[in-house]
C-alpha cells in the first residue's frame, strides 16, 4: 500500500516525474503558483512547457535519477503517465516510502475536491470545448479554475485558478500511470459532462472499440442525479451511453431529435455565426472565429453545458466573440507568397477529415494541401490506413511523413504511408510519401500555386515544419 496522502495544508514540497507534458507542467505551475514548492525533471526539457516551468521558478533536472526526486525528500510526488515501472526515479520514490499520486488524483486532491467539477470528454473537440467553456464562464464572472490540455488564447497559458464554485477540466480517456490503469476522467468527481464524441482511439492501451466505450460508460454512470450530461447524441456510440445515465441529459447536434440546434449557418474566412435554438426556443446568435461544421457542435455543445451552469446563452455568445483560440488547432502560423501555413492537432481519421473540411470553408478558393505526420500511438499502427485514405481525399494534395519512431512498433503492425500516398493517387489526389522533412518543404515551396493552404497536421512538434517552411517561403520570393 503506498504512503497515506497529506492534506494539502500539510503539503510543502512536491517533485513531478517527468513534469514537461501539457498537464504535468501545468500542474507544477498551478502549484508553484499556490505558494507550494515545486521541482520536477524530465528525459528533455522542451518548450513551450519548459520555458512555462522556468517562468514559474520550477527547478527541472535533465533526465531521470533517484537524487533527482530525494536530495531534499518531498512531500509528496507526482509521477506522470508517460513513466513506466522501471523508471529510475519513480522506483526510488516509492522504495524511499514518499507518497505519490497519479496526475488526474493530484489534480482532484489539490483544486478539484469540494467544487463542481466540469469534465469534457469525448474522442474530439476536447481541448477547444474545455478552452470555451472555461471563456463563457468567466466572462460570465463565474471565475471558474480551468485546466486545458492547449494553450489557450484568453488565458495565455494551459490553466487558470480561479475562486470560483466549478473547475473544468479536460478529461482524457487515457490511462492515469503505470501503477493505476483507469482513465483519467474518472477520477474528477464530475458532476457535468461535455460528452463531444465517441470512437476507436489509443490502440496501445484499448483492445477494442468496446472497450473504448466501457470507460465512457463508466463516466456517464458515476455523474450523480443533480449533475447534467450534455450529449452529441448525433454520434451514435454517445447517444446509446448517454441513455445509461441517471443524471439529467440534453441532446445536442444537427439531427432532428437533438434538444440543441443549430440553424442558418454563415460562414466567412473570420468567423461562423449561427443561430442558437433550445427545442422550438430561439436563444440567441453566436458568433465563433471558428471553422467547420464540427466546431458549430463544440460551440453548441459548450453553450448548451454553460446554460445548465446558470449562464444566459446570450451572456455565453457575447463571450464566444471574444473567443482568442486554442495553439495548435486551425491555427495560421504565418503566410508568404501566397501560401497560408496552418498548424493543426489533428491526428484520429475523422479530425482530418473535419479539419480538411473547415479548410474548404475557411479558404474556398485556394488549393488545399495535406501534410500528415503519423505520430500517436494509434496513427502509428495500420488500424486506420483505409480511414486516412477516405480523410485525406479531401484535399488537393497530400503529402505523408513518415512515421514517428517507427523502430517502436512492430512492422506487421505499423502504418504503411506510401500504401495510403498509392491508394489516394488511385483516386485521382496528387499524394505522395516523403519520410524527410526537408523533402516535405522543397514539395510545398517548389510546387505551389501561389493561392495555396498548407495544412499541417501533427500532435507533436514535427521537426518544427512550420517555421521551416516559412523561412524557405520567405527566401523563394526574396
């Protein structure tokens, strides 16, 4: 059994292993921020999350080492869930008997526990709907403590303490550490839930579909009679979990029997406006700097959790106007010589082919080009090969990068990018596979229309491709 936890009165000192994830770096800067000592370390330091933890006066050691977590003994440590049983420092930790706890129990012990804890989840749209939750409620005064897994506009950061009754969080339905295997999203004592969508994901931890939709169910199960679920009952999966619930649900999407709806979409290359109903109630007209059919539902969806919190939907659309954005999703890294560089986190098959198609209508008379990089642990496998054939079709060309550490996954298992560049070139796409960065940028710089969208789409840092590419733009038209 490991050491009983301190309250967090009698909390001094914390040590974070392996502190430079978004959440973990968070985290340790909430904390720092609280008047807590913090210290942490991690096998790089790298930014943006580094330069954060730096700002915040957090010592971080390079690499992982038992002195690194002992010369001066913490209160209690954090170990991340990217650590795994043979970890140096997390093995020393537990040997020298200093209480530990996972992220998700961290963040619920220390600013979650005693307030109404707002979960988003979903296999998409969490980032941006936890970063407009967090915006429609404290434009509304509400004050509430935010942790978001992007770096939000309005908060300049990934996180915001507040003082307020909620605390929204983005809940992830990856598993919490090497020594607890359950999503995180169950350990927040939700009370709402932003449910965005429901499908196959994270190949590593989850055998099946299945059991993607047993941890979803479990969530929904725990929300308690005077909570709220709000629901995108347009995706199947969501809307038979969602009947499980003994809290209250409101339905939202585009079909008929959704409760919220959307309705008389515009759309120009600034913003999405729509027009907000409740059943046959008009509530009001939000205006988005948005793109895309999918984020009219993050927008919807968020409207509809806030409005069970008490917030008039004309007080939310007035905060949505001032929505400054997440880093990262849609986001315009720059333009030169006519070629518009979008970065963007898109990684499971149906975020591509929704962001692919809010390019189109955020950019309707250029030509689209699609830059994917496979990197996450289910991108990586051949899981959805046929999928990304059908997503990237959307685009006029296509260029696929080679697969992050492919050393890592077992050949037989791991995606095949020149199969899918041959299967789209079948169909008609300019495709093509290039496992060099360098190679991508000469593509993009040398094949351009000068009317051009380069979409970029990666969860990591791809070899800082975007400022590349801009740097080679600016020296092809100097």
């Amino acid at each position: 059994m490991p050491p009983e936890i301190p309250a967090p009165a009698d909390i001094r000192h914390v040590h974070f292993v392996a502190a430079c994830g978004t959440g973990m770096g968070s985290l340790a800067c909430m904390l720092a921020e609280q008047g807590y000592r913090v210290t942490g370390s991690d096998a790089a330091a790298y930014p943006p999350m580094s330069d954060q933890l730096r700002a915040a006066g957090i010592v971080l050691e390079k690499g992982f080492a038992p002195e690194h977590a002992l010369r001066d003994r913490p209160d209690l440590a954090v170990i991340g869930n990217a650590v795994r049983p043979d970890n140096p420092e997390a093995q020393a930790v537990i040997e020298a008997g200093v209480p530990y706890m996972n992220l998700p129990d961290a963040l619920r012990h220390f600013f979650i526990h005693g307030k109404h804890s707002v979960v988003i989840a979903g296999t998409h749209g969490k980032t941006t709907c936890t970063s407009l939750v967090g915006q429609i409620l404290a434009h509304a005064g509400l004050d509430p403590g935010v942790l978001v897994g992007g770096v939000t506009g309005n908060f300049d950061g990934s996180y915001r303490i507040g003082a307020g009754p909620h605390f929204v969080v983005e809940g992830d339905e990856y598993d919490s550490a090497f020594f607890d295997k359950t999503p995180k999203f169950l350990h927040y004592e939700a009370r709402s839930v932003l449910f965005t969508s429901c499908e196959f994901d994270h190949a590593d931890i989850y055998e099946s579909f299945e059991a993607v939709k047993r941890s979803f169910e479990q969530l929904v199960a725990d929300v308690p009679e005077d909570g709220c679920i709000v629901a995108a009952t347009d995706v199947p999966a969501v809307a038979e979990i969602a009947r499980g619930s003994r809290a209250p649900v409101e339905s939202y999407g585009f079909q008929e029997e959704a409760l919220w709806k959307a309705s008389d979409v515009v759309v120009d290359a600034e913003r999405t406006q729509f027009t907000v109903w409740r059943g046959d109630e008009r509530l009001a007209r939000a205006r988005v700097p948005l793109h895309g059919r999918h984020n009219v539902e993050n927008v919807l969806g968020s409207i509809a959790l806030c409005t069970s919190l008490g917030v008039d939907p004309e007080t939310a659309c007035s905060a949505l106007e001032l929505f400054a954005g997440v880093k990262r999703r849609q986001e315009l890294r720059g333009e030169v010589g006519g070629m518009a560089v979008i970065d963007d986190f898109a990684h499971h098959p149906t975020a591509v082919r929704e962001t692919l198609a809010s390019m189109r209508t955020r950019f309707p008379d250029r030509e689209l080009w699609a830059v994917f990089e496979p990197r996450t642990n289910t991108s990586r496998r051949r899981h959805f090969e046929d999928d990304y054939v059908e997503a990237l079709s959307g685009a006029d060309r296509v260029v696929l990068a080679g697969v992050y550490r492919a050393e890592q996954i077992d050949e037989d298992e791991r995606m095949r990018p020149d199969r899918v560049a041959a299967q789209l070139v079948e169909r008609g796409v300019d495709a093509i596979y290039l496992p060099e960065i360098d190679d991508i940028i000469d593509r993009l710089v040398r094949h351009r229309s000068g009317r051009d969208v380069a979409l970029i789409m990666s969860n990591g840092e791809f070899g800082g491709i975007w400022e590349h590419l801009l740097t080679r733009l600016r020296k092809a038209e100097s």
